[in-house]
C-alpha cells in the first residue's frame, strides 16, 4: 500500500497552517528580533510548502522555485541583520 496520496494533503494543511502562524508572528511580533526571525520561518516554510506540492503533481519546476526562493531568503536575512547590526545596509 502506497502511503504517501495519503500523507501529502495533510502535510500540505500543516505547512499552510504553519505560514499563517509565520505570518501572523510577523505582523503582531512585539520586536524586530521576532519579526526578523518569522520572516527567516515564512520562507523556510514556503520552501517546504513548494517542495511538498512539488512531490505531490510530480513536477520539478517548483523544486527550481523553492530553490530560487531560498536564495533570495538567505540574501534578504543577510540585508536585514547587516541593517540592523550596523545600521547601514553596504
């Protein structure tokens, strides 16, 4: 018996789930800290979330995506800690 038609919504409901608490963390956090930290959250999730979808229609071009998408996650967490480190961005 093949699991995983079965397993892959319920991932997909989780990871949804954490992007909106992610999210909610990113406008209602108290501090830049929090902020800073949900953002590096919403796109690891989103990451997986593409990934995940990406299994599930058997396509890679969202493996191509999340891998755009981490690149431009990690550029922005450097931009955002050197802005907030030294508070200048070059």
């Amino acid at each position: 018996m093949i699991i995983l038609p079965h397993v892959l919504p319920v991932v997909l409901g989780m990871l949804v789930a954490a992007l909106a608490l992610a999210a909610w963390r990113l406008f209602m956090g108290p501090s830049v800290p929090d902020r800073v930290l949900a953002l590096d959250t919403l796109y690891i999730n989103a990451l997986a979330l593409l990934v995940a979808w990406g299994v599930w229609r058997d396509s890679t071009l969202y493996f191509e995506v999340a891998l755009l998408i981490g690149l431009l996650g990690f550029v922005g967490t450097v931009v955002v800690a050197t802005r907030l480190l030294r508070g200048r961005i070059v």
